[in-house]
C-alpha cells in the first residue's frame, strides 16, 4: 500500500471516529435548543457575523479550520506528516491540472463565444438577460466599476498568480532543481537576494518612521506612520514567503524556534528570531487600524498605552536584523567582489536600511495618494526627504573611506562588469538622490523628491543584489554565471502584486490613512 493511501485510510479513520461524531452531537443538540426556544429563530438574523456573513456559512468555515488544524496537529503527533504532505501535493496536482485542462479553456470558449455572438448578432445579445439575473446571489456583491486598463490589470495579476500556484506545486512537492536555475556554485539566488534580502530592506520604513513619532515625538509625521507600518507588515510577511520557497527542506522552517535546534554560531538564527519578533511587534503595532474598524474600545486602550515599548522593542530588534543581514555573506570574503565585501558590511546595511526607509516611505506616499485620491503631504515629505540626504551623505562618506583603507579602491578604476554595476549603484541611487534632496529647490519640486525616492529605492536594491547575487559572479574571468529561471521571476512578481493588492484591500476596508486630533485620538 503506498504511504498516500495508508495516510489517506488513518485521516478517514480520524474524521469518522472523532468529527463525524462532533457533528452530530452539535447538530441534535442545535435542534434540540431550536425545538425547546423557537423565540431563539428571531435572534439569529440578527447575530453581527464578519463581513455580514450567514452565520451557517461561519459556522461551516470554523468547523473546516478545525478538521484541517485537527488533521495536521494528528500527523504531527503521529509522525506522518511527510505521508500528509504528499496527499496534499497529490490533491494540489490534481486539482491543477483540472483546472488547466478543463476549467481554463472552458472559460476561454465561454467568453469568446459571448463575444462572438454579441458582434455577430447584436439582436440576440440584446434578448440575453443579464448576468445578475441569471445568477441572482451576485445582486448581494457588488462589484467595482473598472475600466480598460483596470481590467487587463485584473487579468494578468489572475493569470500571473493562475502560473505561480503551478510553479510553487512543483516547487514545493518536487524540489528547487525542477523551478530554479541554482547550483552548488549558485546555491541563492532571486528569491533570497530580492525577495528576502532587499525585501526586509524595503520593509525598514516601519521602525523608522514609528521611532521618528513614537520616540522622537516628531506628532507631524503621524498621518504616514501608519501605511509605513502596513507596507513593513506586508514586506515582512511576503519576505517569509518568499524563503519558504527559497528552502530546502521548507517544512524545517519553524526549527529556529525550538532551542534544541539552534546553531548558535550562525547570524541566520538571530536574523530569525528578530523577524518572528518584529513581525509580532508589527502586527501590534498595526492592529489599532482592526480595532477602530470593528470599535473594540478595550484591545484599543491596552495597545495605545503599549505603545512606547513596542516601538522601542521594534528599533531594537530591526536594528539588530538588519545588520545581520550583512553579517552573512562575511562567511564568503573569496566569493563576493572586493567592491562589496567588508567587514563593515553590517554597518553599511544598516544606514542603508534607514535610507531606504525614508525613501520607501516618499514612494509609498504618493503612489498612495495617487491611487486612493488621498491629498499628498509634500510639507511632511519634504522633511523625510532631508533626512535622507543626511543619510545617504553618511552612507557614502563611509562608503569611500572603507574603499581607500582596504584598497579596494583600484577595482572600481579597472574598466569591466562588476565596476559598472557599482558605478550605477552609487551614483543614481546614492549621490544623484542626495544631491537634489540636499536642496530646498530639489525637495519642493514633487516630482523630483518622488523621482529621487525611487532612485533610493532602486538603489538600495542594487546594493543587496550586488552582494548577494551579482557581486558573487565571477564574470570578468569567463566563469559560471546565474540566471533567474522563469518560474523563479514568476514567483517574485506573484508576491510584489499580492504586496500590492493585500495593500489596497487594508486602504479600502480599515482606517489606514488617519490624522493626528489635539487630543492624540487618530480620525479617518
């Protein structure tokens, strides 16, 4: 018997020993309680479910979480959960495939069909009833007016992340030698170097500007303390995704927490800890915008009065990540290019962190503001923008120092790759954003504090690709290099647009964009 189905046969077992019984007993006592109240059937209507829901579909949703929690804490505990992982890789297979080979060109002829007969005979079309018509449940949604680009965008982010459940199917159950282009030489690649490495870089915008109000009691800055905070949510979250994929073994990935587990002679397992710990500070620090939306006034007070320190725990921790981040390519000082590696590369993630911060912060701010008819507030981005050139004149200052003291400096004068790449590094996303944000003509100008945010932006993530990818190739000399798979840039574009629309939903249903009253209360 193979082990699929000998797991299959124990979680049938499992559901009708354990749930079915569960559910008949809930069920003959419900009917009971109906029978003996009936005043009770006037009270259900108007019990507040989430998002108004019927309070069966609830129901029926929290009894599938506790049958899938069930199933999983019994193969944990029963040391079958490789055998769980590949039912579940089977059924995903399945269910793909399925989908690609019946459920997708289905939809394909019935959309062009549609199309065809309303060109061809207009008259006919006219006849057709409409969509909510025929399907009377959709008169409860409704759905967004889009236009034309709206529309193609809806599209491609459907088909891109249609492409990325394949990639990661293939990807999780079948290994990283069946969707990447890594080797022994090679072994990280686009998912650590952008979506991890320079995305937590991205994500720094969060302490920064939390620190900038919270700590250095600079209230001005308070109406954009929030979105930075949700961008480094997401950031932080998507970061964890994206090393899921990049792992090996990525059902180990919950090893860190446990201490009989712990190397401690390795930069990764404090890099650990302070993620898991600043994304819980994060999701605290953010979970006042959930508790204004649903007026729960209790949770509200003990975080507001909580503030301080967790802010404080956040500076603290990302200061620490952050900086290790850099500590871990000193294992490679033969492998990275003399450009790039230092033994102040901590330091110099670090500061290029916090610069990175305030110009995230800059883009997020007006593409906001852009995308949610928001009044963009240049008299605050100003500011962040100062604050920038001072950092980005620190960062490169040291840059310059590091590179004559270690006399790494004659790479950069020889003609060739590698001085190229570090050449656009550091004069568009250092120098060129230092020297307009360092002007008052340069910071009032909006498109050019806008423009020189995303030089900020990209700058950074040069950086962290330098040394984490780029810097690692040794192409001067005629040898191996690596290039991202398509399914490696599939995934890494899935998980930007679902940074972007997970940001979109959060601006849409919770009071994301606040100011700041006289009396400290936060208003929409």
């Amino acid at each position: 018997m193979s082990p699929t189905l000998e797991f299959l046969i124990v979680v049938f077992q499992f559901i009708v020993r354990i749930i079915v019984p569960f559910v008949l007993v809930f069920g003959v006592l419900y009917l009971l309680k109906r029978r003996l109240e009936p005043h009770a059937n006037g009270s259900l209507s108007k019990t507040k479910t989430p998002f108004n829901a019927k309070p069966v579909i609830v129901a029926a949703v929290c009894l599938i979480a506790i049958v899938v929690i069930g199933i999983v804490l019994y193969a944990l505990v029963t040391h079958q959960f490789v055998n769980l992982l590949l039912l579940f890789r089977d059924a995903m297979v399945l269910g793909y495939m399925f989908v690609l080979r019946i459920g997708v060109p289905f939809t394909l002829v019935f959309v062009a069909g549609n199309w065809l007969q309303r060109k061809l005979n207009p008259d006919a079309a006219r006849e057709i009833k409409p969509l909510t018509e025929q399907l009377p449940f959709l008169k409860n949604i409704r759905l967004p007016r889009l236009s034309l680009r709206g529309a193609l965008a809806i599209a491609f982010v459907g088909a891109l992340w249609f492409a990325a459940i394949g990639i990661a199917i293939v990807r999780f159950f079948f290994g990283l030698g069946y969707t990447t282009n890594l080797t022994d030489q090679f072994p990280w690649g686009l998912w650590i170097g952008f979506d991890v490495v320079s995305g937590i870089a991205l994500a720094a915008g969060g302490f920064v500007m939390a620190g900038t109000v919270h700590v250095f009691n600079i209230k001005r800055y308070h109406p954009i303390v929030r979105p930075a905070i949700l961008t480094a949510l997401l950031g932080y979250a998507l970061a964890v995704v994206g090393l899921l994929f990049d792992l090996g073994r990525w059902y180990n990935i919950w090893h860190p927490i446990f201490g009989g587990m712990w190397n401690i002679h390795s930069p990764m397992l404090e890099v650990a800890w302070c993620v898991v710990l600043y994304g819980t500070v994060l999701i605290l620090e953010f979970s006042p915008a959930i508790f204004e939306r649903f007026n729960l006034q209790l949770p509200l007070k003990v975080v507001r009065a909580i503030t301080i320190p967790l802010v404080i725990a956040g500076m603290c921790l990302s200061t620490l990540h952050q900086s290790s981040l850099g500590s871990l390519f000193l294992i490679a000082p033969e492998k990275i290019n003399p450009l790039w590696y230092t033994p102040l590369l901590p330091v110099f993630f670090f500061i290029s962190a916090v610069a990175v911060g305030l110009g995230m912060t800059i883009v997020e701010s007006n593409l906001s503001a852009r995308a949610f008819g928001k009044e963009l507030e240049h008299d605050l981005l100003k500011g962040l923008g100062r604050a920038a050139s001072i950092v980005l004149a620190i960062y490169l200052a040291l840059k310059v120092v590091d590179l004559i003291a270690r006399g790494a400096w004659t790479y950069f004068t020889v003609s060739g790759f590698h001085a190229a790449l570090y050449s656009i590094e550091m004069i568009l996303g250092v120098i060129v954003p230092m020297l307009v944000l360092a002007t008052r003509r340069g910071r009032e100008n909006s498109r050019a504090l806008y423009a020189s945010g995303w030089l900020i932006v990209g700058g950074v993530v040069l950086n962290r690709l330098n040394t984490s990818l780029l810097g690692w190739w040794p192409y001067a000399f005629g040898g191996p290099v690596y290039i991202p798979s398509l399914s490696e840039v599939t995934i890494t574009l899935s998980l930007i647009a679902g940074g972007v629309v997970a940001f979109g939903l959060a601006a849409k249903f919770l009071p994301v964009f606040v100011a700041e009253t006289r009396h400290g209360r936060a208003h929409a």
